[in-house]
C-alpha cells in the first residue's frame, strides 16, 4: 500500500528526513515513533502529498505520490495533528461538504455521514457549529472527516491528543476493529497505545529510521540492546569502573546506593554474554553480587535506547567522574 524509497526533506540547511525507506503492507496497523523533532510530521505531510520531498520516491497503491500527489491522495485519509476546520459550520454541514469534495457519490453522502458519526461517536454534535465545540469533539470531526470517503490508507497524526482517558479508548476500539480492512498509519506519543493496535512500529530519530519490527520482536530481538539490573556490594568507584571495562556493556542508564556499601546499577548491554563477563569481573574484584537479572524490557525503553541523543554519553559520563575519583 505505501512504498517509501530514500525519502528526504530539507528546509535550507537544515535535512528534516535523510534518506528513510520503507513499505507498508495493506491491511496493517503501522505505529510510527520518535521525539519532537524527528521528522515524524515531515514525513506524513510528504506521504500525503501536503508537501513535496527533496529528494526519494513514494508510491501509494501504486500510484507515485510525487508525480501524481492528488491521484495518490483518493487513497487516503489524513488526520493532521492540528486539524484545520471550518469553525463556522455546523459539523454535519461540513462533513457533507468534505464528503462530496472528495467525490463521495450524491446518493450516499447522508449515508456515509451518519456511518462516520457514529465512528467517531460524534453524533450529538451534528448539528453543533464547529468552532463551539472542545479540541477533543473536534479532533473526533476531524477523523469522522478522515473516514468519510472510506479510503483504504488512513494517516492518522496524534489521533487522540485532547482527548479524555474514555475518548482515547474509543479511538484505540476503533482503530483495532479496522484491523486488515484498512492501512493504519498511526504516529503518537502514547506508547500503550501503539503496543495494543499496532502490528509493527517504525522508529525515526533525527531524520534516520532506526528502529522497525513487531513491538513484540523490537523488545526481545536486542535491537535496542538489552537491560540489567546489577546489586553489587563495594566501592561505587570501583564497582562502575570495572563495569564499564566488560566488553559488551554499553552504558549506565541509572545508578542508585541503596546502602553505604550497596549499589545498584540498571545498565544496557549488548547480549548475555556481556553479563556473564561482568559477574566474573565483578567476582574477581572481590564484589559480592547480590542481584544480576535481565530486565523485561518495554517498548518505551526500546524507543528511548534507540533515539537518545548521545548514544554513550551516560557511561562515558560516569566514566569521566570514576577517572576524576
């Protein structure tokens, strides 16, 4: 359904998407991740045809999207994070307008109206002018508008923001039961949210892809490297520099002294070897260990070991402070 090839944008100087590719399979819900200012947006308005790329291909149901942006565009429905509405209308005067704008045939417009209220469950507002309603009754119009033309591609960008926790609920019912019968392309913040829709997440950071895979498959392939929780006993000088000399262990992600002798460290290793390399240095340092486990590793932990900003600047943080010791 969406084929994505070396897609770039840039904005002068500065490149907001460097070279992403991807597809997206028809039928599948797709999380797309990353913090503020990763390009998600970017990337959205470009599959949508909202704005041109600098430089790739898109193909959306085999139509190229750059070539062709309004012909791809019959296949989608696109929520915007800031939904642009006309305030004055009332919402199923607007919603009739959209549907024909898209060419929804004349006979089923009041249908597919009262299909799509119900939806988005906005139907005792249909008659309520627009700009008097709340953001989240609005967000709600803006993907009723979304559904109206029934495309088989649906871009949604922060669907649920603004709303409360039984709207956002609502909206997670919905996007599931549409699960096979539509392509989902789903970019948020909540990350629950993705884990319980979504069939495979895409995960950009500073314009790259760096991260995609089932949410299941990201948190036990390793592609993020995997986390431990260490209890050791000694000095804590002693007992992070040695960590940090085991080969395989990638950084600090937190330290703790939970007694005078006692320190507990959560740290991200590359595999289980690295773990059986530090219980022998540890040992062989004279460090009784009182805890060594693998931590069941969640998808937020997934998202922040694949987009933090440094990659080792934690561990080469408290190196810098054992040296200094």
């Amino acid at each position: 359904m969406i084929e994505v090839e070396n897609l770039t944008r840039q904005y002068g100087d500065r490149t907001a998407v460097n070279g992403i590719s991807f597809s997206v399979r028809k039928g599948e819900i797709i999380g797309f991740l990353g913090p503020n200012g990763a390009g998600k947006s970017t990337t959205l308005r470009m599959l949508t045809g909202y704005l041109p790329p600098t430089d790739g291909a898109i193909r959306v149901g085999g139509v190229d999207a750059v070539r062709d942006p309004i012909g791809a565009r019959r296949f989608i429905g696109y929520l915007p994070e800031s939904v642009p509405l006309y305030k004055e209308m009332r919402v199923d005067e607007y919603l009739r307008y959209r549907a024909r704008l898209k060419g929804v045939a004349r006979a089923q417009v009041a249908a597919r109206i009262d299909h799509v209220l119900a939806q988005a469950d906005i139907r005792d507002v249909r008659q309520r002018i627009i700009g008097q309603l709340s953001k989240g009754y609005r967000s709600r119009v803006g993907l009723a508008d979304a559904l109206v033309a029934d495309p088989p591609l649906l871009v949604l960008d922060e669907p649920t923001a603004g709303l409360d926790p039984n709207q956002i609920r609502q909206v997670r019912d919905l996007i599931r039961s549409m699960a096979g019968e539509k392509t989902i392309m789903l970019s948020t913040h909540i990350l629950p949210e993705v884990e319980s829709t979504c069939s495979r997440v895409l995960i950009i950071n500073k314009g790259r892809l760096v991260g995609e895979g089932a949410p299941n498959a990201l948190r036990t392939s390793g592609e993020g490297g995997q986390v431990i929780v260490l209890e050791a006993r000694g000095a804590r000088a002693e007992i992070e520099q040695r960590t940090l000399q085991v080969q395989g262990v990638r950084r600090v992600l937190d330290a703790e002294q939970l007694e005078t002798d006692l320190l507990r460290l959560r740290l991200e290793i590359e595999s289980s070897t690295a773990a059986e390399a530090l219980s022998l240095a540890l040992a062989q340092g004279g460090h009784a260990i009182r805890e060594l486990r693998r931590e069941q590793t969640s998808l937020e932990d997934v998202f922040t070991l694949l987009t933090t900003r440094e990659h080792g600047a934690q561990a080469e943080a408290v190196q810098s402070k054992v040296e200094g010791t």
